[in-house]
C-alpha cells in the first residue's frame, strides 16, 4: 500500500517525464533556422593533401617547350607547407618535387645543333599561392599559380668531354608551361578537396530517426527533417578559412515504431550574403492523450491506497481539460470504498524551471469517500504532492541540460568534425492540453562552432 503522496507516478509527474526525455512527435508547421559557423584551418589542409598526396602531383607525357616535347613527372619528395593570408581566400604553398624529364632534347651550343635523349631527375623547391573557393556542390576548388622555384641539384647534360649546363633550359621549359604546370597541380588536387562526403553524412544522420530513450518497453524515436541548406562564402583570417551555414528543420518523432527514413538527397547550397543567427531549435512536443491513459493505468493499476477502514485502487484514468486552462486528471477509484476523486493543477515556466500552480481537487462518491480524499489532500500532504511533482521534472530537466552542456563542451563526429559550444537557453513553454493531445513548446538556444578537422 502506498500513500500518495509518497508516489512519483502522479498524472503530471509522468506528462512532463515525457518532455524532458524528448518525446516529440511531427508538427509540420514549426520550422526552426538553425545557424552553423563553421571553420576549416590550413593546418588541417595541409595535414589532409600531405596524408592524401603520396607521390606523384604532377605528370605530362606532352610537355612542349622550345626545346623538344618531353614526358615530364614532378613528385613530392617533402612535405607541404602551408599558410595562409588576410585576402582573397590565398594561401601560400611551399615544398620540394624531383622533376623527372624523359625525352630528346633539341638544341645548339656555340653554334653547333645538339639532338641528344635526356633522362634527368632534379630536385627543386617551389613556391606557390592557390585561392580557395567552395562550388555549390560542396566541390572545394584551387586556382594555383607558381610563383618561383629553385634548384637544388644543377642540372647539366652530360656530352662526355664537356657537360652543357641546363639550369637556362630548365627555367625556360618551366616557364613556358607556368600556367598548365599550375593546372595539373589543381587537376591533382580536386579528388582529395571535396566536402561533399562530410556534409553529406551530417546531412543524413541530421535526419536519420534516433532512438533516444525508452518509455516501459516502447522505443521513443526522434528525427529533424532539413528542408535546404545555404552558406556563406569562404573568408580567410590569416590561418582558418570561416563560413556560416543555415539549415531550416521540422521537428518528427513517433514511439514504438522506428520512423520512416524520409532523409532529402544533400541539395546544392544556396549563397548567405550575410552570416545567420545561432538560431532557436523551436520543438512542437505532443503526446497521444489516450497513450498516456493507458501508461498511467498502468501504473496506477497495481497501487492501492489505505485509509483507516478503507483500501481502494485506481480503476481508471482519464485526462481531461479543465476549466481556467487547467489540466485534470479523473480518478476512478474502487475498493471497500469507491469514488471519483478530481485532481486539476496547471504547468507553467518559472525563471527555467517547472511550477504546478493552483493544485486543487474535488472529490464525488460514497458518503465516507470525501474523508478518504480530504486525508489525501490535507494539511501539508497537498504541498508534498506539489513538491513530489516538481522536484523529480525540474531534476531531470537539469540533468537533460548538463548532458547537452556536456557533449557541447568537446564534441567529437570523426573523422570529420569537432564540435564546441555553450548552451544558452533550455525552456518549456505554452503547455496545452487538448481534447486528443499533451502538448508544449522545447525551446533550446545556444552558440556553438563547428571545425572540420578532415575533408
């Protein structure tokens, strides 16, 4: 036997229980804009085209000069080094290839025709710059120039008696092919500098239905929909390239059965003249009615309640929308005595946290039934019972924020991304309940960056 006082399974105990666990069910109206910044250092593009770039970076088996056309391969024998500048998304590249070139060379040295095959490899140190843009494909793209290069090694041909130096010849072919040398390098590049696998997998589990807790034995589903996506340009700040993302999503969710996946293909983005807002995640939460009987009676079902004389047990629930905005709950109760006892309160937002106001109740049965429901409710065991309710949601609501709090603090989604924040505001409002439904508005704010730590 259990006074009911003592109990956490009161009626609005339970309905808040379902808020703070995130039962959330469609609401195709409430669309929330949710702004992203995120950011991408030239520290991470340069581990990510070292780790990517092995070996070769550059390869024309028709490289024309004035002094033939030769099979010419570059290949990184150093590591890249970047950095990056305050304008026009630039970055500054430095490293070391050995140039191989295959062919005939045709030339003249003092007046005589030379015609001789060559097979040389040079190591020479280069300097680039390349301007970073982003195609609304998510492809990542370089515009690279070569800015300079030095020799490490002479280049010389070898005529046996003589050796002819090669270092005019060699800055000449190189010179002559500035601009598709560049090209090549960029043709090399572009495999290794899309964003569209990473977006793409934030896109689908943005939208894949998430099991986030258990209700008894039923599994509470929850999922986003993204209606599109749009995106600033790419700015650079010296060492980290910035841009802002907007996401409009519907708030879906079910129990028992797992949603269907109706995740939208990745559009292309949409160009942000101006970065968005944080943003608020603005959830429509509702809960069946008759879903919420059956899970009270369940538990009430196996307490019984004593009162001198008298034992009586919860027969039936029902919920009901009382008058004054009130919500109430009809307790059908039976036993040695047997009654209807009427419990109604209200739910509302207090500085962040859970109030029942106007707690009342009124009672209708046997003539020894209003002295069973006057026990229940007298003196300090009406305070108890408001307390009882509060306490346990406001706890949870608490606890639900620390967690969120927590996972901001260093999210990790490998092998792409690192997530940082700080959440701002964490409410339940406008608490409704209707003829069919339980229903309330989650309002979650916060600031939060997102780095991609690869691509």
């Amino acid at each position: 036997m259990y006074p009911l006082f003592n109990t956490k399974n009161i009626l609005f105990n339970l309905i808040f229980l379902f808020f703070v666990q995130n039962i959330i069910a469609q609401n195709n109206n409430k669309i929330s804009e949710i702004g992203v910044p995120v950011r991408l250092t030239v520290l991470t593009i340069e581990t990510e085209m070292n780790k990517k770039l092995k070996d070769t970076v550059f390869r024309d088996d028709k490289f024309k000069s004035d002094y033939g056309i030769f099979d010419v391969t570059a290949r990184k024998i150093a590591p890249i080094k970047i950095k990056g500048e305050n304008k026009e998304n630039k970055i500054n590249i430095e490293s070391t290839f050995r140039l191989i070139i295959k062919g005939t060379l045709e030339t003249n040295f003092i007046g005589i025709p030379i015609s001789m095959p060559i097979d040389q490899q040079i190591a020479m140190k280069v300097w680039l710059s390349s301007i970073f843009s982003l195609e609304k494909n998510w492809q990542l793209l370089t515009k690279t120039t070569l800015e300079k290069h030095e020799w490490l090694e002479e280049p010389v041909l070898d005529l046996g008696l003589m050796k002819l130096p090669l270092t005019k010849i060699a800055d000449a072919m190189l010179e002559q092919n500035r601009e598709s040398f560049a090209k090549q390098l960029d043709d090399q590049m572009k495999p290794h500098l899309s964003w569209k696998k990473p977006i793409t997998q934030a896109w689908e589990n943005l939208q894949t239905p998430l099991p986030i807790s258990e209700w008894e034995k039923d599994t509470v589903w929850a999922s986003m929909q993204a209606e599109n996506i749009a995106m600033t340009a790419l700015t650079c700040q010296r060492d980290t390239f910035f841009t802002w993302i907007k996401i409009p999503v519907k708030a879906t969710g079910t129990i028992k059965n797992k949603p269907k996946n109706n995740t939208k293909i990745l559009p292309d983005f949409t160009l942000l003249t101006e970065k968005p807002a944080f943003g608020e995640l603005k959830i429509k939460t509702l809960i069946d009615k008759n879903l919420a009987e059956q899970k009270m009676q369940k538990i009430f079902g196996e307490q019984e309640f004593e009162f001198k004389k008298y034992k009586s047990k919860v027969e039936k629930i029902t919920i009901y929308n009382a008058k004054n905005n009130l919500w109430g709950v009809e307790l059908l109760m039976k036993g040695s005595i047997n009654g209807k006892m009427f419990v109604e309160a209200i739910p509302i937002n207090k500085k962040g946290k859970i109030e029942i106001q106007k707690l009342t109740y009124r009672i209708d049965g046997e003539s020894d039934f209003p002295a069973f429901a006057e026990w229940l409710f007298k003196g300090k065991i009406k305070k108890q019972i408001k307390k009882a309710i509060e306490e346990p949601l406001n706890q949870q609501i608490e606890a639900m924020k620390k967690e969120i709090e927590k996972k901001l603090e260093n999210y990790l989604v490998p092998p792409y991304a690192k997530v940082q924040g700080k959440l701002k505001q964490f409410d339940w409002n406008n608490f409704i309940l209707t003829e069919k439904s339980i229903e309330a508005d989650l309002n979650i704010k916060g600031e939060w960056n997102v780095e991609m730590i690869g691509f």
